[in-house]
C-alpha cells in the first residue's frame, strides 16, 4: 500500500532543497512552502485526485464526452482505445483526451496576445517591455506542420496499482491518455530570434492564461514548465491548429506549445507568456510535480523530459470478447519517446510464447506511433492476457516491471490486457 508517510517525506526533502536556493522562488513564497509542510504533502494533493467534478456542459471540459469514447475523471478525459479502431493515423479531435489542471478556459483570439520578456532577449528584460506578439502576427509567419504525440506524463499510472501492487495517487488513467495529430503553427526558434535572442540564453518557460493551480491551499501559480533553450530552438511549435482545423479550446486555444516527445505537460496550452532566460529556471511542474520520486531515484529526485515506451491494443479493457474456432486480427498502437519503433512482439498466452506484429502503416515521425496488427486464432474458450511489447531504434524495450515513483509517472511496463474468448 502507498506510504503517505515516506511520500511526505520525499516531498518534504525537495522542498528542502527548493528553499534551500537552488532554485529560483518563482512564484512559491516561503510562507506558502511552509504551509504546504503543515499538511499532509503536496503529492497527496495533485489536481485530479482531490477534486473529482462531473463532466458535462457545465463542467471544465467544453467539448462532448460520450462514454463510447471517453472515461472522464473530474477535469481530466481518457481515451478509450477501442475508439481508434476504425480509425486513421491520426486522433481525431472528438476523441482526443484531454488534461486540464483546472478548466479550459475560452479565450478571444483577437485581443489574444503572446508575451515574450526575460532577461535572455535583447531589449525586454521584464514582462512590463514584453515583445508581443498577435495571432496574426504569428499567422504571417512560415508555416509548419509536424505529426506528433501528446502524451501525460502519468498514462499508464492505474497498472502501478493494478499490475505491481504500488498503487500511485493522481488521475488513474489506463493507457488513453496519449493521442497523435497534425500540429500546424510556427517554429519557435525564429519567433525568439525575432524577439531578439541572445547567446546567454539558457532556458524558457512558458506559462498557461488558465487559472492558477492550487493544491492543499498552496498556488502553485499559472501552469508552466521550463525547458532548456536547445529544446526550445530545436523543434518547438507555436501551434494554431490541430488536424487541420483552429486549436480547440481544450487544447489550447488559440495558441499552444508542442513540444515533440516531451512529456505532455510541457505542452503548454493557452499560451500566454514565453520567459527567456539566462539562468536555469524552476517551476513546481518540475521539481515538485512531473518528477520521479521513490526508492529507486535520488532524494531529490530524478527529472523527467520524454516520454518513454508504449503499446496498446485498439480493444475495450473491459468485456473484450472473441469467438473460439475463428481467425482475429488484433490491432494496436505502439510509441516512444526516445525513437522510432523498430518491432512489436505479441503475446496472446499470457506471456509465455512472442510473435511479431506486422506494420499497418508507417509511422509518420519520430514522435508518433507505428499502427500493427496480428491474427489470433483462439481455439479454447476462456480468459485470455494480451501482451504487447515494443522496441524502438535506440533499442529500448518495454519491461515487465517499472519502479516505483510517488507520481506515478512513465509507466511503460508490458501492460496484461485481459480479453475472453466465448
Ligand atoms: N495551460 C495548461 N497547459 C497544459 C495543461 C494545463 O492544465 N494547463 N495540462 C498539461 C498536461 S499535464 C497535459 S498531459 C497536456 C494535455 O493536452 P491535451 O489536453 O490537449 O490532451 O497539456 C498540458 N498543458
Ligand atoms: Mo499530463
């Protein structure tokens, strides 16, 4: 069972270090920090946990949510992945899940206005001097579009309870909390160099327009998360539109960040600023939250920046059924973080015997996923495992057991999806 105690602890410990000047305050005054000490730990009380709210029009997401295509928890939309099935490459938008910390927030495009200030421009040290930016503006840019993934950093953390016994607080998602579309927008690289940047430069952060996140009465402040400024000019996207249609408002709108094979929190949705600066920069969202915390990681934890190895089957978790006597084609979605996908191996023996799965398309990029598909010739009935385990061209494969993290993050283990077969 979780140890509310040690996880305290961990918690306590970062942010030991935290006020201890390695960081930048950045928004989490000391007053607050020892208000979070009080009470019973930060991670106990990660967004989506604590407050679960109904969905529906009123509720913080805007788009529908059937339950064909989605399980809600409170501000957060899961992917079911039977709703990929008949599906292209692509996530289509009304199946696409979606993350808020608190509620998308509608914003209006034409008084809409990114804000880029810091100390690494030129000529802009402070918000007040911000270079800004309009829709627009951006529009008039070179356009590009780019396949890419997004991707929670916690998809998966259900099977650290449900595979390993270690169960991990947070929204208990299954493995739908990914989804792959055509981002289209401009590079952030010539945007900054527009703003005027300079060498010393060394990270970023962008920050959301929705609300601040409180957490166990502490604000954690705006959504953001820094990235290092090689990231940043390398392949960063302002993005303006999502599968050729304007950013939804749930995803973002008007403007987000996609960041390619990062965790999906640093996709930054409803952008609103972008700080250069010359020093490293901190945040909550990187040294409280979406860090991997545990017996296995160091007491200040390690950090996280791409997402690791997965596989799914395009099947319902539950009441998955096949016919006995028949030829099945079993079809599934693998993808990493780190490269492309080289093969996937399936089981459908509970492990014991692998064979390998056949490409259906190719995968469109790095950060995307290779579509495959494998026959299964079930010939008793019963209950069955289905296992799928990917390799990508770095060599890095899904493992059977993942250590623990109190966030329960990057799940990437093997995951047992249980089928019957009538
Ligand atoms: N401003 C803002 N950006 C955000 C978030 C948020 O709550 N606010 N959630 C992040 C997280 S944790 C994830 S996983 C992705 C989810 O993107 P999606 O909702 O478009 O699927 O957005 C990220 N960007
Ligand atoms: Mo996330």
């Amino acid at each position: 069972m979780r140890d509310d105690t040690a996880e305290a602890a961990y918690d306590r410990t970062r942010l030991g270090q935290w006020l201890a000047g390695r960081a930048r305050g950045d928004g989490l005054s000391r007053r607050d920090v020892l208000r979070a000490l009080g009470v019973a730990g930060v991670l106990a009380a990660v967004p989506g946990l604590a407050t679960a709210r109904p969905a529906g029009a009123d509720g913080p997401i805007v788009k529908p949510l059937p339950p064909e295509l989605f399980d809600v928890f409170g501000s957060n939309a899961e992917m079911r992945w039977e709703a990929m099935r008949d599906q292209g490459f692509y996530t289509p938008i009304d199946r696409f899940f979606v993350r808020d910390h608190t509620a998308t927030v509608l914003i209006d495009a034409s008084t809409w206005r990114l804000r880029l200030f810091g100390a690494g421009l030129r000529g802009a040290p402070t918000r007040e001097n911000a270079v800004e930016l309009s829709l627009d503006d951006l529009r008039r840019l070179p356009a590009v579009t780019i396949p890419a993934f997004v991707e929670c950093a916690g998809n998966g953390r259900s099977f650290f309870a449900s595979q390993q016994n270690t169960p991990a607080p947070g929204t208990q998602w299954r493995l739908g909390a990914v989804g792959v579309a055509r981002w289209r927008g401009v590079r952030l690289a010539p945007v900054l160099h527009r703003a005027g940047l300079l060498d010393t430069a060394v990270d970023v952060l962008p920050a959301g327009l929705d609300a601040e996140v409180v957490s166990n009465g502490v604000n954690l402040g705006h959504v953001r998360r820094p990235l290092p400024i090689a990231k940043a000019r390398h392949d960063v996207l302002l993005a303006y539109e999502m599968n050729g249609e304007p950013l939804p408002p749930d995803h973002g709108a008007p403007v987000r960040l996609i960041v390619p094979s990062w965790v999906g929190i640093a996709n930054i949705k409803w952008l609103g600023e972008i700080e250069v600066a010359d020093t490293p920069l901190f945040s909550p969202f990187n040294t409280q939250l979406y860090r991997l915390f545990g017996p296995d990681y160091p007491a200040d934890g390690a950090p996280i920046t791409t997402q690791n190895i997965k596989s799914a089957f395009e099947l319902p978790w539950q009441n998955a059924t096949f016919a006995a006597g028949r030829t099945h084609v079993l079809r599934g979605r693998s993808w990493s973080g780190t490269g492309r996908i080289r093969y996937v191996r399936v089981s459908t023996d509970g492990g014991a015997t692998w064979r390998h799965a056949t490409p259906r398309a190719p995968q469109l990029g790095a950060a995307t996923w290779l579509p495959w598909q494998i026959p299964w010739h079930p010939t008793q009935p019963g209950r069955y495992e289905l296992l799928a385990r990917a390799t990508d061209e770095t060599g890095a494969t899904q493992p059977d057991l993942v250590p623990f993290n109190t966030g329960g993050y990057l799940f990437d283990a093997v995951v047992r999806h249980p089928v019957t077969v009538i």
